[in-house]
C-alpha cells in the first residue's frame, strides 16, 4: 500500500470487541477519503474490521503488519 494512513490507533492487547470501538471513535477524527489503521493482536479483528466497514459503508483497504509483526488493518473514510 503507497497511501499511508493519516491516523494509527494502538489497539495491542485490547480484547474484542475495544478495537472496533476505537475504530468508531477515531474515524471522524481521519478527513473523508483519508485512511485510518487499527493495530490489533486480537484474532477477531480480521473478521471485525472488514464487517463494521461493511455494516458502516467504508471502504475495508486491507491488512498488512506494523514493523513489530502485529497485524494493521486498514479502512478509508468514506462518509
């Protein structure tokens, strides 16, 4: 991914359901059309994430790994 988010919540070792809680939080925080990651070690967020962005109507960009290995998920603020 080139673009790199304009925000990067640190959800390492919050239990579900805390990082989708702080992706709802923080969203507005990202201007529309910017991108906002979630650092989350928890297992749920791999499904969680991309399902709030559908039940939310953003776009879900992908995961990859924060330099310490721990899973980024990604989202574009679409409205």
């Amino acid at each position: 991914m080139s673009e790199q988010p304009l925000l990067e919540l640190d959800c390492r070792g919050m239990p579900c359901p805390r990082p989708i809680i702080e992706l709802a939080r923080h969203l507005a925080d990202v201007a529309l059309g910017g991108l906002l990651a979630v650092v989350a070690e928890d297992p749920a967020a791999r499904a969680d994430v991309p399902a709030w962005c559908r039940m939310r109507g953003q776009e879900y960009v992908g995961a990859d790994t924060a330099a310490d290995g721990v899973a980024r998920y990604t989202v574009r603020r679409l409205s």
